[in-house]
C-alpha cells in the first residue's frame, strides 16, 4: 500500500483522477499512450484501496467511511474519490463504482424473493428508471434494482429453448452482425436489441445462449479435451502477465475450435485452477507452474496406464526443517500424497482426501531448484 508519508507524482495515475466514461474519453486517454487495468480486481489493489480510505478517514477524525460515501454532499467529498484512488491505475468511476459496492449494506442483501420481484415490476412503472428511489423502498441499492430490472421480461419464456427459438436468434444475430451463417460471432451486436427481436427472451437469455452455445454450434465446434486444459494454462503462460486480471481473454479465445466464447473460456480457467484449493494464496506464476506440471503428469499417467487423481491440491512454502508452512494440520503424512512440483522456491503439494498411491511419478527437473517429495 501507498506510504503513509507525503505522496508524490509517481503515486497517481493521470487515468484515476479523471471522471472520463464515454468511449471518447477513452480514446482520448488511448491516443496519448495511456493504458490501464480493466476487470477483475486483484489483492493488491484492494489493499491500496482500503489503505488509501482508511488514511482519508484518520486524517478527518472520523471513524466510519460511509459518512462520507453515503451522507457527505458532493461538495463535501469533492477530493475524496481522487484522493483514494493514488496508487491505482484504473478509471476513477471505476473506484467510485468499487467503493460503492463495498461499503452499501443493502448490495449484499441476497436473492430477491417473489414478492420483492413483484413489488420492482410496480415500482418501475411508477418511477421510471429513478433507481435510487426503487432501491430506497425495497432496501436495496440502486445498482442492485438495475441490475435485477435488466434480467426481468414479462413476456421471456424460461427453461428449454424451443427449435424456433434458436432459430430466430441465430438469423436476428447473423443479420445484426452483417455476416453470413457460420461465421463466429462474440461481439459487436447491442443483444438488449436482439432481445426486441427474438421477443420470447430476455437479453441475458440470448446473450448466454448465444455465446455459450449457439455460435460455438453453429461455427462448426469441437468438444473441450483434456488436452484443451494444458493448452490453455500454457497459452496463459506464453502472455507473461504478473496478475490474473491482467490476462486478455478475447485474445486467449481465438484459435479455438473448441472455445464457445472469451467468456466460456474465462469460466473454464476458474474450474481449472480450482484443482489448487488455495489457488488465491499463492503466486499467480506459481499457480501456472504447479497446474502444467499436474497436468503433464496426468497426461503421462494415463498414456501407461496408470490412474489419475482428480482429487484437490494443496501448495504449501517448506520452512528449513523440511515441515510445511500453510499446511493443513489435520493431514498426517500416512493420509496424504505429496506431488513434486519443478518449482522456484521449496514446496509441498498434497493431494487432499487422496492415497500415495495415487502420487504422480518424480518428474525430471524443468527449473533449477531444491526439490523435495514430502509425505
């Protein structure tokens, strides 16, 4: 996190002090060789983030942030979103949207039941798009009801879709998109318009049937392999990138004939690298080494006959004496495998719930390291 000490020009980003949301804007800031960091927040930023408030809030004498989120005029709060946002290089409404959702109460408060679903169709009628007054009545926050109010369709069918249905949005789709059947198709179409069309879906419907089915069908598709895992932690690799939300997942999805879209794709990634149980502890290089490894010994495995484990890993530092640091306390050595991982700094990897007998084999060594089997 940013010092506590005075700041300097190389603590801010011209990107995080500037209200900019059109695409214009971003053009702008593009042209004069700007970049910045879109999506997923990583660790790191949320820790500068929390930093950078709760030093706002100590330099004021106030204890509670909201105060200023929620109850300052924006007169009042004029500096604060850009002073919360040195140390980070991403779009100040992006910060303000991030603030919001972390400190409003009423985001968080869970699956709207039918009767509040009931109530949002009436209120919508009656105030429009005012979400603030919507969220205000039913204890929600205003993106929460906007959000809600964008899945909600009186006319959308739900469960199966029918042969026509599918029908309709591939040609509304192909014809919006200007290109003829088969081509694939991930972006460039406005699906709240190809909702209007179709009529029997909401936008989310058509946007998810889409991606994650019918273009993938219709453009002549494969199935995901085993295989298809390996190749995409290494196409990940070949990117370098330090942080997960740095990775560029319209790039990652091209020249696949097994990917239905950058966001199946995306959602692939999360299954994979769920097979590390504490894949959000450690290092984002260290996840990537220690998922090829698995995978090409798995592969290896099952080309001589031997059997898989597909039970979850754990990735552990050794400390000098050889013990596990993180490790889980309740995992005796007779009740856990150890895996040996060609790695930079000395580890234990266990499969959790398995049997040794199930440890993959010593693998030559790819990296030079100290490495150990522990067990």
């Amino acid at each position: 996190s940013l010092p506590s000490q005075e700041k300097t020009s190389d603590d801010v980003s011209p990107v995080s002090q500037a209200w900019f949301t059109t695409k214009e804007d971003k053009d702008t800031l593009a042209n004069k060789g700007h970049t910045w960091k879109q999506g997923m927040w990583s660790k790191e930023e949320v820790e500068i983030l929390m930093s950078n408030i709760a030093r706002y809030v100590k330099n004021r004498g106030m204890e509670d942030p909201a105060e200023i989120i929620f109850e300052m005029s924006k007169e009042e709060r004029k500096d604060f979103y850009r002073s919360v946002a040195w140390g980070l290089n991403r779009p100040l409404f992006a910060v303000y949207r991030r603030v919001l959702r972390m400190y409003d109460n009423s985001n968080h408060v869970g699956k709207y039941t039918h009767g509040e679903i009931e109530k949002l169709k009436t209120l919508r009628k009656k105030h429009g798009n005012d979400w603030a007054t919507i969220g205000a009545v039913l204890g929600r926050s205003a993106s929460s009801v906007k959000d809600r109010c964008r899945l909600m369709k009186d006319t959308c069918n739900t469960g199966k879709w029918s042969e026509e249905e599918e029908r309709r949005l591939a040609e509304v789709v192909y014809e919006m998109a200007g290109v003829s059947p088969g081509v694939a198709v991930t972006g460039g179409v406005s699906w709240a318009s190809v909702a209007e069309r179709v009529r029997s879906r909401s936008e989310k419907q058509c946007r998810s049937k889409w991606l994650n089915y019918l273009n993938w069908k219709h453009s002549g598709g494969t199935e995901w392999t085993k295989e298809d895992d390996l190749g995409l932690v290494r196409r990940i690799m070949e990117m370098q990138v330090e942080e997960e939300n740095e990775l560029r997942w319209e790039e990652l999805a091209g020249g696949w004939s097994s990917v239905r879209s950058p966001q199946w794709l995306r959602s692939k990634w999360w299954n994979i690298k769920r097979q590390v149980s504490n894949h959000k502890e450690i290092p984002f290089s260290l996840l990537l080494e220690v998922l090829q490894d698995l995978m090409e010994s798995s592969q290896a495995n099952a080309g001589t006959g031997s059997p898989a484990s597909s039970a979850a890993l754990r990735v552990a530092r050794l400390d000098e004496s050889g013990g596990a640091v993180g490790g889980d306390d309740g995992a005796s050595a007779s009740s856990v495998a150890a895996l040996q991982i060609p790695v930079q700094i000395p580890l234990q990897i266990t499969h959790l719930g398995g049997s040794a007998s199930h440890a993959p084999k010593r693998q030559k060594a790819t990296l030079a390291t100290t490495r150990c089997e522990c067990g």
